[in-house]
C-alpha cells in the first residue's frame, strides 16, 4: 500500500515526532508506515485523514495485489 504520510507532514510542517504525539503512536510506528513496512489499523488512517484534513484514499492507495 502506497501512503503519502511525508508528502502531509511537509505540507503541515509535521515532524515524524510530532505526528506520533499527536497520534498517539511511537516515531518508529510513523517510520515504518512511510517506508511501507506498515500498514496502520483503520482507525489509525483515519486519525490521519481527519488531522490532516483530507479524504483517507488520498493519504492511502492500495497498489495492485494488495
């Protein structure tokens, strides 16, 4: 699964710190989702979206044989 979690940190001048805090997972979790090591819960993207303010298939896009 493709994600554009850096692409909205840059835009809402986010570190990956300061995302998890506001999360509330661990800077390793916000890592590992960016390089696509891991795939967050439901619940989690949509935290995501709404922080970010935009539609959770924008932050996330399956890739084929996902």
């Amino acid at each position: 699964m493709k994600n554009k979690i850096k692409v909205q940190r840059a835009i809402h001048n986010l570190t990956q710190d300061d995302l998890a805090k506001k999360i509330a997972v661990s800077r390793q979790t916000i890592n590992t989702m960016e390089s696509g090591k891991y795939v967050p819960s439901t619940a989690l993207a949509l935290k995501m979206a709404r922080l970010f303010g935009v539609p959770v298939e924008e932050l996330f896009e399956l890739e084929e044989g996902d």
